[in-house]
C-alpha cells in the first residue's frame, strides 16, 4: 500500500533569510507556499526523529506536515563536496527544514529512507536556491508514492499542536527574526563597517578611522569613531579595572578580546554564540580566551570566573554626538 506525499524545503542562502524554497504544486496553486516556512520550526533533529504538525483551514485544504530540521552541507551544492556545513554572509550555519506533506488524515508511518528520498528530491531545488540574491516565488514539486508497512524502522515522531490558518498572518514565517527593515537595513551595515575594523591592525589607544552610514530614520545617520585600548592586569582583578569603561564613553559599543587567568576549570557554556564565528569564549586550563566579547556578556563571565592576571583589548565604537549611537541601533550586549 503507497500514499501520494511532496516534498517541500525551507532554508536560507548567504543572501536571503530562511523561507519557503520548496512546496507542494497544490500549495503553490493556492498561493500559500510561504505558509509553510511558517508552521515548520524546531531545532535540530536527531537521526531517527523527526516532526509532524497538522495545518488546518488553508486555502489548500488541511494537510499533514512530517519534517526534519538538518544542517545543509557543501555536498548539498557540489556533488563533490565534503560534509562542511553552509554558512550565511555573517558566518551562522544554514539548516535545512525538509519532509513531506501529505493530505491523507491520521498518523502515517513515515521512515528514514522516506525522507532521504525527499532530501535528493530537493537537491536540486536547494542547489538553485543558493545562487539566488533575490527572492523567487516558491519552487512547485511533485507527488511520489510512499511505501507503507515496510520492514525498514520507523521515525520517533515529535508531535507540535496542530496549526490553524488565519489568513491575515500567512506571509510572515515564524523562523525568521522579526525586526523591521529599517533595523535590518541599519544593523547588517553596521556589521559589515565593523568586521572590516576587526580584521584591520589597530594602535593601541588612537583613533584609527570613522564611518558614515547610509541615512535612515527620517535623515538620522549613524555616525562613529573606533579605538582600541589595551588593559593589562598584573595580580589583581580585571573586572575591576574595566569596570570604568561604560563611564568613559557613554553610549558606546564596547567588544573585549584577551587572555586572563581564572580560578574555576569548569567548562564554559555561552549560549548564542554559534552563529557569530568572529565571537569566541573558551576555557582552556586556567585560561579564559575570549574575541570579540561584547562588554556586558564578557564582565558577567569575567566576574563569574573571578578572572584576574592578563591582558585585555577593549574595542570601542565611540557614535558621533549627532548621530543615532550603535547602541541605539542594535543590542550589543
């Protein structure tokens, strides 16, 4: 016995935030692809598992969605390519959402071969995808038979409470960040005048360039100076000596990178870090190392490790008293 189910994928490129790439003809015809970057959204699944949710009342009809949350691999785009993981233009890894759907009502025995079948289904569609610097409407697939009550095991399924249409919130996914075009806009400038300081040489304590940024709000620019100030710590404790630093240049956004000795051994754990390659905090013996660090984070870690003896670099964004402060733009901390 066999069921008509389609593949669909959701994801990101280096250029585009995650979104349908992928849905059912029957879902595209009814002009609801986006629908699905909207009601697939988890963390990464475990080999074995895998995510079911039913969506009711869409112009499609009610559906049954089973899908798997993976990372997308370089062998993803390049039939020779190894098992690196995808990486957008900020450095965070790219995953891939991708299942089935199908319109049958009740639980379906989905499988792990079942859903490798559909990942080389959406091979393609996903090589397309990551050439794309301007959105495209949703990639049509087509039905394949689904084999049921086969002898290979079946997936641990993780049931998410079914999802009911309102017409009026289709078209804003669930997984993208929901931050407005201005501050997405002003942020990724920022950030990208920012990696290019980083990875320049600095002197210690002078000032060694200024960026304008593109007007926004109404005319406001945003407008900066950075230095660098180095900070050592011979013997005594390093929260203390950078405690002054917010004072000393108000609304600015402070990044510290260093090595510092501290009392604990215990494995460091920061969460939401993973995304951002250029920040970096580890323990390695006694010694705390850490890049890129921005301030309000790295003094909690500073003051939770008891860290003292070591050197310490303070990068400081200082906003130009007419302009829009970066700490206004975007969190830092």
């Amino acid at each position: 016995m066999s069921i008509k189910v389609w593949p669909f994928l959701v994801s990101r490129n280096r250029m585009l935030d995650y979104r349908t790439v992928v849905a059912p003809d029957f879902i595209c015809n009814a002009g609801i692809a986006k629908l699905l970057a909207r009601v697939a959204e988890d963390n990464l699944t475990e080999r074995g598992y895998a995510i079911r949710r039913r969506i009711e009342g869409s112009d499609a009809g009610d559906f049954t969605i089973v899908f798997r949350v993976i990372y997308a691999r370089e062998k993803d785009i390049n039939p020779n390519g190894g098992n690196e993981v995808l990486k957008d233009s900020f450095g965070r890894e790219i995953d891939l959402l991708e299942g089935v759907v199908f319109k049958e009502v009740g639980e379906i025995d989905v499988k792990e071969v079942d859903l490798d079948k559909a990942h080389k289904l959406l091979t393609k569609s996903f090589k397309d995808f990551w050439g794309w610097k301007e959105p495209h409407s949703a990639i049509p697939s087509e039905a394949f038979s689904l084999e049921l009550n086969t002898s290979s095991r079946s997936l641990k399924i993780e049931d998410l409470s079914p999802f009911h249409v309102n017409s009026k919130i289709i078209g804003r996914p669930r997984y993208s960040p929901r931050i407005s075009l201005v501050k997405i806009l002003v942020f990724t400038t920022v950030a990208l005048i920012l990696l290019w300081f980083l990875l320049s040489t600095f002197n210690s304590g002078n000032v060694i360039s200024s960026g304008l940024n593109p007007k926004v709000n109404s005319g406001n620019v945003v407008a900066y100076t950075t230095f660098e100030k180095k900070i050592e710590f011979p013997n005594q404790k390093a929260q203390g000596s950078l405690s002054d630093l917010p004072s000393q240049f108000p609304n600015s956004a402070i990044f510290l990178s260093g090595n510092l000795n501290v009392k604990s051994q215990k494995e460091i754990e920061i969460k939401g870090l993973s995304s951002n390659k250029k920040q970096t905090i580890s323990l390695s013996g006694k010694t705390l190392k850490m890049k890129y660090q921005p301030f309000n984070r790295a003094i909690a870690k500073l003051l939770e490790e008891q860290a003292s003896d070591g050197t310490v670099t303070a990068t400081i964004i200082q906003p130009d008293p007419n302009g829009i402060p970066p700490r206004l733009c975007f969190d830092w901390s």
